[in-house]
C-alpha cells in the first residue's frame, strides 16, 4: 500500500498585520484635514454672503471708489464689489462640497467628518465675525457650540459601538472568514487521504484474494 503524501498547508497572509493597519491608516489621514478644510471653505461662504447684502460694502465700495479718483458713491463700483464677493461665495461654496464629499469618500465614518467640519465651521465663523464685522459673541453662543460638537461626538461613539467596532469589527470578520477559509481546506485534505487510504485497502484486499485463488 503507497503512503499517501499530502501537500503542507501554506498559511495565508491575514488582513491584521501590524504593517497593513500602518498603511490602512495612512490612507485613512487625509480625510481629516479635508473636513477641516470643508468647514473653512462653509465659514468663508457664509462671510461672503453676508459680504453681498451689507451695508459694510458699501463703505468698502466709497472707499475703492475714492482711491480710484471716481465719485465717493459711484454706484457701478458697488455693483462690482458686490458682484465679486457673490462669486466668491460661490466659489467656496463649490469647494466646501468638493472637500465634504472628498471626505467622505476617504472616511469610515460620516459621523467624524460631520464633526470636524462643523467644529471648524463654528470656530472660523465666529473668528471672521470678529474680525471682518466687529461682532461679539455672547457666552449662550459658545455654549452651544460646545453642546453641539459635544452632541456629535457622543452620535459618533454609539454609531461606532452599534457598528461592532467600525474598522476593528470588518477586520475580525475578515480573519473569522479566513479561518473557515482554511478550515475547509483542511477538511478537504483530510477527506482525500482518507479516500486515499480506503482504496489502498481494497486494492491490497483484492490483491490478496487474487493470491490465494493462484495458490489453490
């Protein structure tokens, strides 16, 4: 009977190496300051616009005009300032999307972009109010800022436990998959040697038989 030689089992590499986490989360990074940039790109819109309506431009309009040698209120001055700082907001308004989705895209959870990009919304709206308006913000706005920001951290947290753990829980699903992978290849090893074995059986029994027929 032939003893039956069995191939060893290369193991597989697994998707939780310390290497590929390292290189998963450098492709991961980008994502944050691209929220943070889209936020900018919303506070800046928002300047803009109010940069269209108001009275402030006109100022700024009497003041171009003055510099240009042109009557102080030169109404097609105004018509142009006010025109540029509409496109602008237009401008920001279409990086602030391309930005958000950018890092959406990137992200694992929609949750944390949400929260980087209205924290930095919040933060630069409120810097530009002060700088370009002269507003002052009262104690209640800055409570509720944090309230908020606080509000979707706490969202992200439970999105991410009822997730079975975001990118920890697709990874152990993975190695469980890669573990019945293997086990199966090992069942299938298993049942060929087994069927192996059983015909070495039969043919040494036949053999045998055919043996003792000659001799009689």
């Amino acid at each position: 009977m032939d003893d039956s030689v069995t191939e060893p089992l290369i193991p597989r590499a697994r998707s939780g190496t310390p290497q590929s986490r390292s290189t998963s989360l450098k492709s991961k990074l980008p994502w944050i300051p691209l929220a943070a940039a889209s936020g900018a790109c919303a506070a800046f819109n928002g300047v803009f616009a109010k940069l269209t309506t108001t009275t402030l431009t006109s100022t700024w309009a009497s003041t171009l005009s003055t510099l240009l040698s042109l009557p102080p209120h030169n109404p097609y001055v105004e018509y142009l300032v006010r025109a540029f700082f509409f496109s602008m907001n237009l401008a920001f308004n279409a990086l602030m999307w391309a930005f958000f989705t950018n890092a959406l895209t990137r992200a694992s959870s929609t949750t944390r972009v949400s929260i980087i990009n209205t924290s930095a919304n919040f933060m630069l709206t409120a810097f530009a109010g002060w700088m370009v308006f002269g507003e002052r913000l009262p104690p209640l706005w800055w409570v509720g800022a944090a309230g908020l920001v606080v509000g979707n951290v706490v969202i992200g947290r439970r999105e991410e436990e009822e997730g079975g753990g975001g990118e920890g829980g697709k990874r152990g699903a993975e190695e469980r998959r890669e573990g019945y992978r293997d086990c199966e290849v090992e069942e299938d090893g298993t049942s060929d040697g087994i069927e192996l074995v059983g015909e070495g059986v039969k043919e040494g029994r036949s053999g045998g038989s055919g043996g003792g027929g000659a001799e009689r």
